[in-house]
C-alpha cells in the first residue's frame, strides 16, 4: 500500500512521491513510517531520511533537522535543510565542516551561546552532508548500468 510523501525547505520542494516507507531520523530515534501510519507530529534531528517508492527504489536525502507530519496517507518532512544524496557536494560539505571546526577550536564563540549552537549547526549539517553523500555516491550511476539496485557490502552489515 502507498501514500504520498512531500519534503520541503523554506526554498524549495526536495521530494513529493507515492513511496511505501519513510524512514526519519526522529530527535529521539530513527523512526520507519508505513501506510495507516498514526497521526503523528515530531521534530527531526539531523540524518539521512531514506525514502522507498512503489517500485522498491530508494532515495536518500541529508537533512538538517525539522518536523515531520504523518497522516495515514501523507508524510510531510518541513525541514530546515534538505539535499538529495546525489546532489550533495563532498568537497563543499568538507570545507564548510573544516570552518565549523577551525570555529570552534578558536574558543571564542563559547562567550556568545547563540553563535556557538550556530556553528555547532553547521558542523552537524556537514557532518551529515559528507556521511549520506559518502555513502550513496555512485549508488545511482551503479543502478542505472546494472538495471536494478544491489546492496553495497557496507549496506550488508
């Protein structure tokens, strides 16, 4: 059974699909929704959202915390940022993780709590940049060559 799946940024819609399963990373844990799911309302953290469409294809995205609502046959993901796998820049996300971290080595954002949760944000955000990027690249050009989708052995264990 499918229902529809929508993720959004303030900018742009990122996703909008029939899918069979969602699954979020939930600020208290990774969360799998199905069809008839509950009426839930949560916040997101930063993760990857693995999407499973009518076909038994995934999508994975990088997302920067949020909410989700799930209805029994609508999931929307408002997150505060979201970027498919596929499109995620590695050589970007690790100069913006480099800044981050050279940030908060200097020690002086610690007196302003404000900018320090900024810049531990941003570290966050290219933490998991890199690590959904770095998992799925070439993912999708393997697809498309061999016809249909093989686990990788790191997707084995």
């Amino acid at each position: 059974m499918a229902f529809t799946c929508d993720i959004v940024t303030q900018e742009k819609t990122v996703f909008n699909g029939e899918v069979k399963s969602v699954s979020l990373p939930g600020s208290e844990g990774r969360m799998g929704i199905l069809a008839n799911h509950s009426p839930l309302l949560t916040t997101l953290g930063f993760g990857e959202v693995i999407v499973r469409d009518v076909a038994g294809g995934e999508q994975y995205f990088a997302i920067g915390g949020g909410f989700a609502e799930v209805q029994p046959d609508h999931v929307i993901v408002l997150a505060d940022s979201a970027e498919q796998a596929e499109e995620i820049d590695i050589e970007r996300a690790e100069q913006a993780r480099a800044r981050a971290e050279q940030a908060m080595k200097e020690g002086v954002v610690k007196e302003d709590p404000d900018k320090y949760a900024q810049i531990q944000a941003s570290l966050l955000r290219a933490q998991v940049r890199l690590d959904v990027g770095r998992k799925h690249s070439g993912r999708q050009r393997r697809e498309m060559a061999t016809g249909f989708s093989q686990p990788r052995d790191e997707d084995r264990s």
